[in-house]
C-alpha cells in the first residue's frame, strides 16, 4: 500500500445504499468542533465493488471509515486485523489502518453499553437479568455487551424461536430462549428490558409490551431511533421507568471511530444530541 496522498485525514461511511446514513453528520459535527482539518464522506458502492474499495482506501486517502449494510459481513473477512469484539461478531462495523494492514472493529456493543451509562448511570450495578426481543446482528451485540459488564442471566424472545436458540447456543447456558407467552413471567424479575427489532420503526407496528410486570427500577432501551420516540419508550416514561432510546447507541457507536482515524476522542454531548435529533425529526 502506497502512503495518503496527504496529510489531511479522512473518513468515510461505505454501503450501499448510503445517502439516509446520519455517520456525517456525526463525524462532521466532531471535525468541526474539535477543529480537526479532516473530512468524512460517502461512499456509495456496490457489493462487488467493496473488496476493491477497501485495499484501496490508503491510497484514496481514507485514515479508515465505517461499514454498514450491506457490507459487515464482507467487512469482517477483508481484516488482517480485527477486535476481540469483532471476532467474536464476526461484523464489522468500523475500519482502520494501522501499520499498513486493514483493521476492524464492531462499536455497536460499546455503543449500547456507552449510551445506557450516559442516559441510565448505574444501571449494570447489580445487575442481574436482562430480556432482549430480538435475535438479529443488534441483539447479538448487545449480548455481548451485557457479557461484558457482569450480566448474570438473559432471556431472549423473538419471532423465529430457531434464530434466538441460535444466539443462544453461541454464548452459553446464562441466554435462555422463551416465548412472548412467557414475558410477564420473566418481565417480573428483570433489570433491564431491550427491543433490538425493528418493531415501533416508522412504518411498522409499534411492540406492543404490557410493563406492568416490570419493576419501578428497570430500565427499558429501544434501538429504534427513528421516531425518536416509540411507543415502547413512552409507555416506559410514563410508568416512570427510566428509558432510553435508540439515538444514544447511534451516537456512542461512533466514537472508537473518529478516535481512530482523527486521533481524538470525541463526546457525545448534548449539543450534538440535538443536532442529530433535529435532523431524525425533520424526515418523521
Ligand atoms: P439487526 O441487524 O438490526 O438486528 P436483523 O439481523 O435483520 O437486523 O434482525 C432483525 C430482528 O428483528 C430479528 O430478531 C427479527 O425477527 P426474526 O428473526 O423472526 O426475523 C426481528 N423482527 C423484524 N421484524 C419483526 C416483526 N415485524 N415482528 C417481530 N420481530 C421482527
């Protein structure tokens, strides 16, 4: 690999499509306020194109960039280096180069763990049962993330039972598969309440959850953020719950990033909260 063409560092956000990605608006608000001389761009390319892309990203310039759909997968294979996180993921969801060689990173486990100390300090503090609905790329990284901080006991509940006795069985007898039938049940003894489907997304229908069995104490968490507010988030406030919505994982995920690439850590500051939540809003 040839070095940058200059000094200036450089990002990028690469699916396909691309355009709706809010990472610019993101990186571009941490450029301009850490007055960093760097860019971040899209990159719109196909599949077949994505290998080419990515060994060429010194010589276009790129420090490195994120990854989203349709490319984690392919991301992940291309690494000579990746995380333990993204080992374990097998995504890769963020790009970097170090010493020549092509490293990856998933930051959507951190991202989700960063939001709930930002929004629900405290929370993995005795910290003991978890129900995650869901069993996608987003569920597997949030278990992996409550791994991480100590969780004792998960029950896991989507559509495709198979799908959640899958993630299951690739993390050990602490994740337990249940039935919707079963949610008051375990909803009754838990911590820590999680959607990772993309039910209460605009255009779909909301998840409809009776709380009432929750403890005062639990927090719930949605990782749709577009509304900003679904309907699980605001029958979770109004039962006076603390909750927190999709908006922080989006924003926390992006920090290893733009550490990496531009050399400094951001914050996920009110101020930038507003800007991204002004932009979600302005298309609902
Ligand atoms: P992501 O990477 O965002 O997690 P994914 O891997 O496609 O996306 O997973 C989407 C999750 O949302 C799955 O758990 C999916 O359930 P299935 O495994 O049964 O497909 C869940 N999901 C999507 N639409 C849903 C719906 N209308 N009702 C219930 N669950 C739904």
């Amino acid at each position: 690999m040839t070095p940058p063409a200059h000094g200036k560092p450089k990002a990028c956000v690469i699916g396909w499509p691309v355009a709706h990605s809010r990472s610019p608006l993101i990186h571009r608000f941490w450029l301009d306020r850490l007055k960093i001389e760097g860019s971040y761009e899209l990159a719109t390319v196909a599949p077949a194109g994505f290998p080419a892309f990515v060994r060429d990203f010194v010589r276009q310039g790129f420090a490195g960039g994120n990854v989203t759909l349709p490319h984690k997968r392919t991301a992940f294979e291309l690494c000579d280096v990746t995380t333990t996180t993204a080992a374990y993921l097998k995504v890769v969801n963020t790009l970097w180069i170090e010493a020549g060689k092509l490293c990856g990173d998933n930051t959507d486990a951190a991202g989700f763990a960063g939001a709930l100390d930002q929004d629900a300090p405290g929370w993995d503090i005795n910290f003991g049962t978890a129900v995650i609905i869901g069993a996608g790329g987003a569920a597997r990284a949030i278990v992996y993330a409550l791994k991480l901080r100590g969780m004792r006991r998960v029950f896991l509940i989507n559509r495709t039972k198979e799908r959640a006795a899958e993630l299951a069985s690739d993390f050990g007898p602490s994740i337990e598969v249940m039935d919707f039938a079963d949610l008051p049940g375990v909803l009754a003894g838990a911590n820590l309440l999680i959607n990772t489907t993309s039910r209460g997304m605009r255009g779909q229908p909301p998840l409809a959850i009776d709380l009432s069995p929750l403890p005062p104490d639990a927090v719930v968490s949605d990782i749709v953020y577009v509304p900003l507010e679904t309907a699980l988030i605001r029958a979770a406030k109004a039962r006076g719950h603390r909750a927190v919505s999709g908006v922080g994982m989006l924003l926390h995920q992006a920090v290893p990033g733009f550490e990496r690439w531009f050399g400094m850590k951001p914050c996920v500051t009110p101020e930038l909260r507003g800007v991204v939540e002004a932009d979600i809003a302005a298309v609902v």
